[in-house]
C-alpha cells in the first residue's frame, strides 16, 4: 500500500506541484491585498486543495492516455503504467479520486 502511494506521487510528479503552489499562493496574496477581498483560513486552505487535485487529477489522466504511446516510446516506456508498477484501475480511482476533490 505504501509502495503504491509512493509511486502514485512519482506518476504526477508531485514534487512539481509543490513548486507550482507558491505561483497559485501568490496569486492569491495580490487578489487578498485588494482592500474588498480579505484572507481566510478557507480561502488559504481551498486553493491548496484544488491546486493539489486538479493537477494531479490532470497528471494522473493524462498518464492514462498516454499509456500506449510511452509503452513503445523508449523514452517514456519505464514510466509507472508501462512499467507495470501501477495498474490502468489504480490510476484510474486516483484520477477520479483527485477529481472529485
């Protein structure tokens, strides 16, 4: 279980949704300085929510897709799908997972 959790964040490169949060954060800060819209906790909270599913709704999707196109490319082929680290299911639940949330 754990295995497949870790894979899961290597398949949407999560990593890089973390580097991608600060832009969504700053952009929230200049919508906050304007003296109509004030910070809530909500507000703060929501962004870093769907920030977080939506792209890893979109990276896990797109994973998906383009499953047979990495298995014959040799570049891609030992990616998490083709590789067989995670099943086309698995993927699937975390796709629709992330995109309820």
């Amino acid at each position: 279980m754990l295995a497949t959790v870790r894979h899961l964040l290597e398949l949407i490169r999560f990593s890089h949704t973390v580097f991608a949060l600060p832009f969504a954060l700053l952009s929230a800060a200049l919508a906050w300085s304007r003296p109509d819209t004030g910070f809530t906790w909500n507000s703060l909270i929501g962004i870093v929510l769907c920030m977080v599913c939506a792209r890893s709704a979109a990276m896990a999707f797109n994973r998906l897709v383009d499953f047979r196109f990495d298995a014959v490319n040799p570049r891609t082929a030992k990616r998490h799908l083709p590789a067989g680290l995670l099943s086309r299911p698995v993927v699937l639940a975390f796709t629709v997972l992330t995109s309820l949330g």
